[in-house]
C-alpha cells in the first residue's frame, strides 16, 4: 500500500519563502558545486594513470563504434569482457574520446561532473527520506535542508573521494554511485507518489535504471538490499506488498556476473583470510574519514589469517558493535525516535555498500581508497546530522545558523585536503613514489613507480624498481614480463629470456608474454626456441602480427623460407604492419627462387625507405639476376651512393658495369674496394685482370 502523508505538502514556493535565505536547496547546491570545483580545480591536467593507461589510453576497443553496436564479438578480445560488464561506463570513455581524443580534462571534467551530480542526489536522497511519514513528524524535518547540505558537503569535498574522482578509471565508481543514488530516489519518490499514474511511471523508470546500472560496477549488486533497508525504516505497509516491491530489484542485479567476482585475487588470499583481514581494513576507512591522513593509491595492511588473532577479533567486536548499534536504532526509530531512522540508515549504508569488496570475494588488493565512494554517502549523512546536533545543543536559538558555519568550515577544510591531495596525481612517478615512500615493501608500489620511470625513459631506475618488486613478490606475473620486455629494449635479452620465462611459468597462456620470450630468443640467435615460442603465442591468437612475424624471422633464419612467407603474408594485413616486412617478405621470395615477387616487395620497400642502402643493394641484385641492367644500374649506383663503404653494393656495381662492358668503371669500383679489402686476392685479381685490358671506346671518358 503507498503511504500519503496526513501533514499537507506545502508547494515549492511556499517552502522557499518560509526558509531564511541560507537554508534554500539552489544555494545550497551552488555551493556544493563550487566547492567540489574548487577542490579538483588542480585535478584537470593529471595524466592517465595505472589501469587507466591500459584500459583507455591504449585501449583501441573504446575508440571504434563496433565495440558497442556488436558487443558479441568482445568476448574473443583481450580486455573485451570488462568493457561488458561494465558497458554503461566504458561507453561514457568512448564518448569522450569521440570528442577529444586522449586530452585528460575532458575526462577529468565528466568525473568532476558525476563527482557533483552524486552529492546532488544524496541531498535529494536525504530529503526525500526525511518527508517520508515516519520522519515528516519528527524535529528534523524542518532542518531538513541544512543536514543535505551537510552532507553533499561532506561528500563533495572529503579527501578520501579524491582517488575515485581524479583517477580517472575509477569513474567506474563514480558512475555506479550516480545509478545507486538516482534508483533508491527514484523509488522512494515512486513509494510516496500521490497518484497512480506517478507511482507506476517512478517504479517504471527504477526498474529501467536498474536495469541499465547492471552494466556500471559490480557493486550495484547489493542495490536490492538497501531497497529492502530503507523500506524497513522509513515506509510502512504489510510486510509482504513491500516484499513484492522490492523483488524485481534482485532480479536485475542477477544480471552482474557474480561467478567472477572472486577471481579478482587471483588464487592469493581465500575467502576466510580476506574476510579477516577485512575487519581492520573497515575500521581504518572508519578512521580515515574520522581524521583524514595516511592517504595511498594502495595500501598494504598485513594478511590476517585467524580469526583469534588480535588485529581480528578486536576490530571485529567494534564492527559488530557498529552492526548491533545501527540495529538498536532501528528497533529505537519504530517505537517512538523516528530521528534515529537516520542514524541506522546512515550506518547499514556504509556496511551493505562496501560489503562486495570487504567480505568474502578476495580481490587482488586489499584495500583501495576508491571503494569508500559509495558507502561515504552513508557516512557524510551521519557527519552532517552530527554537526547539526552538537550546534543545536550549543545554542537552542542560534545553533542552526552555527551548525551551517560549521559545515561550510569542515567542508573547506576537507577541500583544501583533496587539493592537496590531488598534487600526489599530478604525474605516475610522483604517485607512486609516495606509495613506495609510505609502503617500502609494496610490490605493486615498486612494480608501478619502475613502470612510470620506464616509460619516462629513465630505466636504470626503473628496472631497480621492477627488479625489486619481483623480489618481493615473486607470482607478480607483470613484474617480470615488464623487466622482460624492458630488458629486451635494451638488448640484455639473457636477462630478458629470464624474466620472460618467469612470467610464462606463471601465465603460461600469455600471447603477448610467448611472443616477448620468442623475439628474445631469436635476438640470441637461437632460433629453434623461438619458433617454439612464437607457435606458443599463434595457437592462442593465430591473427598475432608480432608472433606470425617472429614466426616468419625464425623460420627464415632456420632456412625454411616457404613457411617464412606464410608467416609473413599473414601480417601483410595488420595495422600497423611491422615497417620492415616488405623487404623481410622479399628476401624470403628470393630465398625461394621466386625473383618476382621478391622484386615487388623490395620496390615496394624501397619506395617507402628511399635511403635503406641494404634493401636497394638488394633491389639491385634482383635486376641483375632478372637481366634488367638498367634498372639494376640506377639501383646499385644509388645503393653506393647511400654507402660509399659497403662492399656488397659496391662488389654488385662492379659486376653490373662489368656486364655492360663499362670495364674502367668496374676497374675504379674494385680499387675502392681494394682499399677497403687489402688482403682480398680475388679483388687483387680482378683489378689486375682489368687493369691489363685496353680501355673501349665506350669507356674513354668516365663520366
């Protein structure tokens, strides 16, 4: 049964002239907007960063349409299944790279956005909560307005949101939190409708946004939950119609795959252990909001493995107290404290929204900022209703004006934190460096600042800190693929084989990881491991450019020059094409006699590469062999020219000008050539053979 209320509903106009100008909803949004922009104001030029380099700097699946008019195909593509799951969101990433490309502040400027439009919705949240029957008689409705404010002030500018907000993957989170507040919202708004109509039209639109949320973040999963709280403490109704209201919602959150959320942690922590460590884990994010310090883009608490242990039970008891106490309120709220509906409320927010990553699905990582999002809703409604009470308990008379102060104080004073804190993320190197400063043993903080340092291509250092965080964390299989590649790069590729072969004996399904391991191999020249690799990487992508090219090199070099150019044919295609593969394609054809075609790939190169001496030289010999002497001429005179030096172009020139009885210009070839070949007898010969012949009429006068 819908509830109505017996308290007449005064009109918005009546509301906003009875309520002194401070305590009116556009200010006080005004206001949350400012203060949001101002404490991300130096978040707009912050670069991608850690998963977002990855999954939208480089990640070519959001930039083309077909991701998301044929999502089928993704199942077939690295990183595909994310951009499933989680559609909603990476559609918003393609969005804004169809409108700029990679410029950061464009993506810095939707998640600001999102950031505000969330503390908007709490605002509405909460006042929609406090008009409901149970609270609309209570002395908190007519302050109503300045506790939302309080808490989208909170919400807006607490440090702790500055990773979700300036990390710009995370606005997985940011997105998830617009769908969860606007649906509790909308079907609360739909539970006190006026009208059927109304009613049915709001329910309509919870159930379509629920639907659609399903393809934001996981954690929208414990959505139907916090349907089920606020039903419990602020509407009324037999207990089975409330029931049928809010089935459908699990029904639509079936649709998140929850088969893959324990496979976050990779086999590391178990179920058990993550939920024991988790006990700390909460009251630390307890802690931080309370007194925001220690910030970090990981953080690294110790691995509880009993339930006994000290560092468990004890932050357990607490968080069962909290459990018990958000109970008691409740019970308190239905007999006759109505108020203290907003305290539980505020509580069974922060544990149910946090419950899917601080329970009993391990993730890799035990703790990350990010994850407090959502839940701070929850929180900064209890902040707000706290400063309320203290200042109203100050001053009977003055304390709501004291108590908007207050609330604009904290949420400057937490706004010049998350600035502050946004200087961290003004680079990977300084964000990680203050990770590894913070936690000296974090191998993901060591992998990610050597990583950063890579790409800024100061590898000494770099390497250090790879090479320390795959000491310290042996099964971290991109610690040692990275130092693989890295070395590689650098021509170490013993080392790079060590590393390579590292990471495989962690992943060995790894294409790009076999593929990295065959070129390190072929680079020391041992060909036959190589081609074992590269056959490693083709049966798990047979469309791999870089392994059907390694595969093509090695088999070239093993002499089997047929397979090589049904390797190489294979990549012709690819986009882009290793910038070599013409005159790899073409000396494989020459190889196996198939002049021709050799000859239309090395033009081909030779056009592109108009001062590649090896491939004109090449280009040349081509000619001579297919008895075009002309164009042999222009070819290997250019080919000299390029590389005065190079004795292959110049043995060939000779050769060529010898066949078109041009002998004193073969004759001044083969002395240059002497000169660079003393010892050489067959070259001493070959000048003494022509210097004893009469020079032609045609070679009088050389030109």
């Amino acid at each position: 049964m819908m509830q109505r209320s017996s308290r007449r509903e005064p009109s918005p106009e009546e509301v906003g002239s009875q309520r002194p100008w401070w305590q009116r909803a556009p200010l006080h949004l005004a206001l949350v907007a400012a203060i949001g922009l101002g404490a991300y104001a130096n978040s707009f030029e912050v670069p991608f960063t850690w998963d977002g380099i990855e999954l939208i700097q480089e990640n070519e699946l959001i930039r083309h349409a077909s991701s998301y008019t044929n999502p089928g195909r993704l199942y077939r593509i690295e990183h595909g299944h994310r951009l499933l799951r989680r559609y909603v969101t990476f559609l918003t990433f393609g969005l804004n790279y169809a409108l700029h490309g990679n410029n950061v502040a464009g993506y810095h400027a939707v998640n600001l956005f999102l950031h505000v439009c969330n503390a908007a919705l709490l605002y509405a949240l909460i006042l929609a909560l406090l008009a409901t029957r149970r609270l609309a008689e209570s002395r908190l409705y007519k302050d109503r307005h300045l506790l939302a404010f309080g808490a989208a002030l909170v919400f807006v500018a607490h440090p702790l949101q500055t990773m979700a907000v300036t990390y710009i993957y995370q606005r997985l989170a940011l997105m998830v939190t617009l769908f969860y507040l606007g649906i509790v919202l909308v079907y609360l708004r739909s539970r006190l409708a006026q009208t059927t109509r109304k009613r049915v039209l709001l329910y309509a639109a919870a159930i379509l946004l629920a639907l659609i949320s399903s393809r934001t973040k996981e954690n929208i999963i414990t959505l139907p939950v916090m349907l089920a709280v606020v039903e419990l403490l602020f509407l009324a109704g037999p207990w089975w119609k409330r029931a049928l209201q809010v089935m459908p919602f699990f029904v639509v959150v079936v649709l998140q795959p929850v088969a893959r959320l324990d496979r976050g942690a990779g086999g590391r922590y178990d179920r058990a252990t993550y939920l024991y460590t988790q006990f700390k884990v909460l009251l630390t994010y307890l802690r931080m909001f309370l007194f925001p310090s220690g910030q970090s883009v990981i953080h690294e608490p110790e691995v509880e493995r009993s339930l006994l242990a000290v560092n468990v039970l004890v932050p357990g008891l607490l968080l069962t107290c909290l459990v018990g106490f958000a109970g008691w309120c409740a019970l308190r709220a239905r007999r006759g404290r109505p108020e203290l509906a907003l305290v539980a409320f505020g509580l069974l927010w922060f544990f149910i929204a946090i419950a899917l990553e601080s329970s009993i699905f391990p993730l890799h990582i035990l703790m990350q900022e990010y994850r407090v999002y959502l839940p701070m809703a929850g929180l900064a409604s209890l902040a707000s209703g706290a400063v309320l009470v203290v200042a109203l308990r100050l001053s009977a008379t003055r304390g709501l004006r004291l108590a908007a102060i207050a609330l604009v104080v904290v949420a400057l004073v937490l706004a010049g934190l998350s600035f502050q804190r946004n200087r961290v993320w003004r680079s990977p190197e300084s964000l990680w460096a203050d990770t590894v400063e913070r936690y000296p043993h974090s191998a993901r903080g060591h992998f990610n600042l050597g990583a950063a340092l890579v790409r800024k291509k100061q590898l000494a250092e770099g390497v250090t800190h790879l090479e320390r965080s795959a000491e310290l964390m042996p099964g971290l299989f991109k610690a040692h693929y990275r130092l693989g590649q890295v070395y590689r790069g650098l021509g170490k590729n013993e080392q790079a084989i060590k590393s390579l072969e590292a990471a495989l004996a962690l992943q060995p399904f790894h294409e790009q990881a076999q593929t990295e391991a065959g070129l390190s191999y072929l680079a020391t020249g041992q060909s036959g491991k190589a081609l074992e690799h590269f056959r490693a990487a083709l049966a798990l992508d047979p469309t791999s450019a870089r392994a059907n090219y390694g595969c093509g090199l090695a088999e070239a070099s093993l002499q089997r020059f047929e397979a090589a150019i049904l390797c190489f044919e294979r990549v012709r295609d690819a986009t882009p094409a290793p910038p070599d593969l013409s005159y790899r394609l073409g000396m494989a054809y020459w190889e196996a006699g198939e002049r021709g075609k050799a000859v239309v790939q090395l033009e081909a190169f030779a056009e592109q590469n108009p001062n590649a001496h090896q491939a004109i030289n090449m280009l040349g010999a081509a000619y001579a062999d297919m008895k075009r002497d002309e164009d042999a001429l222009k070819a290997l005179e250019r080919a000299v020219e390029l590389a005065p030096q190079d004795p292959a172009s110049l043995i060939n020139l000779a050769q060529i000008y010898q066949r078109l009885g041009r002998d004193q210009d073969a004759l001044e070839i083969f002395r240059r050539l002497q000169l660079l070949r003393p010892d050489d007898g067959q070259i001493r010969a070959l000048v003494t053979e022509l210097e004893s012949k009469p020079a032609s009429p045609a070679t009088q006068h050389l030109p």
